[in-house]
C-alpha cells in the first residue's frame, strides 16, 4: 500500500491485475549484508510476498554475499548452479562524503540488467540507492508510514518468471 501523491496518483507497481501463481517456480534471492539492518528487513518482505504469491518455500533459494557489488555474482552462481526461474538481488547504497556511492550504483544497476538479458532469466533490481538513512529505512518499512519495497520485488520476480515461462506472449492482459 503506497502513499498517494499530491496529483492523486499512487506510487509504486499495481499488481491487482497481475496473476500471481508461483507454486511451480524456483526462486533465488541473493542479498547484500553491508547495511544488513535494512536488507534483512527487504528479505523478509521479499519472502512473504513469494509466500504469498504461492512460492512454495523449498523452491526459494536466498544465499548472502558481503554487499551489493557481490550481488551480480551471487545472482549469476544461482541462475547456472540452481537453474532458478528468477533472482532477486537485494542490497542498500547510501550517499556518503565521497564518489564511491556513484561508482557502486552505476556498476551494480549495469551488471544486474545485463545479466538477466544475457541469461534470460529475470534479475530484479532489489537495490535501494538512498541519500541517507532515513530513505533506506522507510524504504524498507522501518519508519512510520514506510514501505517495504521486498514485498514489491517478490511479486515482480513471480510475474517476470511466469512472462518467461509462458508458452506465448503476451500473457498479460492488456487492462
């Protein structure tokens, strides 16, 4: 549940139209342990929206790596060795005094998409690029009035591998 702007529109994906059925996929999330406070919490969301979406839980791989850099790596070693359906690379960049923040998000953002369309296999973007604390923990349902982003990246994973899977496309419909 998102917040409405001030124009009246809802923030966020709207999966009310999306049909979410993920009892037969195989899902990996690799998640970043550098500001683990904030990706523990985006796991978690991550995992009851799969839950929800009917991953069963033996079906859902999650395997850590040091920070988000890692992720690209610990997605690729999840799509060759446990022939996943989808990845979730989950990780937290927050802006500090120097350009290593900007570093780091250009080659972690680059190296995710290129390896979901290199593999093609769906990778989803999990990554929360902040500026500061306060961002990353709303954005990881920590605040009043947060909202914890995992819980979105579940769904898209199912809906992505479920595209992938389909026998024609598109699959969706056009509502």
């Amino acid at each position: 549940t998102h917040k409405s702007t001030m124009s009246g529109f809802k923030k966020g994906v709207d999966f009310s139209s999306a049909s979410l059925d993920g009892k037969n996929l195989k899902i990996g999330i690799v998640v970043a342990r550098w500001n683990s406070k904030i990706t523990d919490a985006l796991a978690e969301g991550c995992m009851k929206s799969l839950k929800e979406a009917k991953v069963q839980e033996g079906n859902i791989t999650l395997v850590r790596v040091a920070g988000s850099f890692e992720l690209p790596f610990g997605a690729k070693m999840l799509i060759e060795k446990n022939k996943v359906d989808a990845v979730i690379c989950i990780g937290t960049l927050i802006k500090g005094e120097t350009m290593h923040f900007e570093y780091i998000c250009e080659s972690v953002s680059r190296a995710i998409m290129n390896l979901g369309m290199s593999s093609g296999i769906p990778v989803i973007f999990g990554v929360l690029t902040c500026l500061s604390d306060e961002q990353a923990l709303a954005r990881a349902g920590l605040t009043k009035g947060g909202h914890n982003h995992g819980l979105d990246w579940g769904k898209t994973a199912v809906e992505m591998a479920s595209m992938k899977n389909a026998s024609s496309f598109p699959f969706l419909s056009s509502s």
